[in-house]
C-alpha cells in the first residue's frame, strides 16, 4: 500500500479484538516480537491495539518475515484497521482455520491522487515450505509479465507482495490486478498449504467521474474459491 505512506505521516494500524466469552489473547509479530497480550471480558466492545507496524517493509514487493498472528484461549474477532490522515481502510481478519488454498484478487482500476499508488496483493504463509503460484492479470511492478505464471516459496509468517506496474515514475496511474489467480501447490513430498491473501490498493479513487479528487487505500481480506455460492 505504497500510496499510503506517501505523505500526511506515516500509516497507523489498529487491531480490533471482542469476544462473546471470557479469554486471554496474545499480539506478536511471527518469530520476533510480542506486541500485547491481555485479556478480554464476554461481550466488551474491543480491545485496541494501536501500533505502527513495519508497514514499509512490507510494501516493497518483497519477501519480509513481519506477519501479525493473533492467538486466543477461546474463540475471538479480530479486525485490522489502517489510518492515516484522511484516509483508511479497513478488513476482518479470517482465522486459520478457514483460509483456503486458492482466491482471485480483487483490485479496481488503478487511479489516485497520489503518485505510486499501486494495486497490491499481499500472501501470507501459515505453514513452512509452502509454493505459492501466481498468475498475474496485469504487469507488474517487479518486470512479472500479464498472464505469466510464476512461484514464490515461502515459510510460516512469511510476506509476499506483488504490487501492479504504474505508467511511468511517480505516476498517479497504473494497472488494476483484479482478477489475479492466486494459488497453493505442491512441492516435493510437500503437499499445498494454506494460505492468506489480502488485495486492494495503496490509494485509489472511486468513483473515477463527477469530478472526484480525494482517495482511500482499498484494504481487503480475501475468502478462498472454496466458500464462493451460487446463490447469493
């Protein structure tokens, strides 16, 4: 979400916890260090943890070992929201249990008020030795090609994020990677793993007519193809 850190301070995010019962939860980042631990009474609205995560680190299109996990007693929500002065997105967060193995990204035509605002997908390794295949629909910022199709490994905790090519250095357009085939395999004796995968866009406007100027960061976890209906 390179947009958002482009001016107005640097991004805030705030996790959201609430449960129906009594519990205890942890905070941390995967391997390293522990944000919070507390505990939650039954039915109190929230408990909030503000914190600047290592939200550069992981807009570069890189690998980054910096995922947030969330653990509980018992059962909880948990919510992750990000602010940074007039805009903000925000996204309910999946538990482990039910992420998948397969998604389509979910982006929107790629123009801000911003300069580098790029589409963005973003996949997190739940367990290690997980190959990831990923068929991008659009070009991408790192020289992938539309409709190629490439793998990337990665271990529990571990971040991917694949950002959409813009239309030139600091330009405020770029290509909209809806549609992005995302994937689990195999690999070796190693069967596929499940993954999670969040898509949306640093800064983007919409709608992009009526003489609309202002954009917000689109921030979005997404639900495997496994859960997809028919009826809705």
């Amino acid at each position: 979400m390179l947009g958002m850190v482009n001016g107005g301070g640097t991004p805030t995010m705030t996790l959201y916890l609430t449960s129906d019962v009594a519990t205890t939860y942890n905070v941390e980042v995967y391997g390293g260090t522990n944000l919070q631990s507390g505990s939650i009474a039954p039915g109190q609205g929230s408990n909030r943890l503000i914190f600047r995560p290592l939200i550069s680190s992981i807009m570069k299109g890189l690998f980054t070992n910096k995922a947030i996990r969330v653990t509980a007693a018992n059962p909880i929500v948990v919510y992750s929201y990000i602010t940074r002065s007039q805009a903000s997105g925000a996204t309910l967060c999946l538990p482990t249990t039910v992420l998948g193995k397969e998604y389509y990204s979910m982006n929107f035509t790629q123009v801000s008020n911003e300069p580098n605002s790029n589409s963005y997908i973003t996949i997190i390794a739940v367990d290690d030795n997980t190959t990831v295949e990923i068929t991008p629909s659009a070009n991408t910022k790192n020289g992938w090609v539309a409709n190629g199709v490439y793998t990337v490994n990665l271990n529990k905790g571990q971040i991917y994020q694949v950002l959409g090519a813009l239309d030139g250095p600091n330009a405020t357009t770029g290509v909209d990677l809806t549609g992005t085939h995302v994937r689990s395999i195999s690999s070796g004796t190693g069967g596929c793993k499940k993954i999670a995968v969040f898509s949306g866009s640093g800064k983007v406007r919409i709608p992009q007519s009526c003489n609309a100027t202002s954009s917000d960061n689109l921030y979005q976890q997404l639900y495997p193809m496994v859960s997809w209906g028919k009826n809705i």
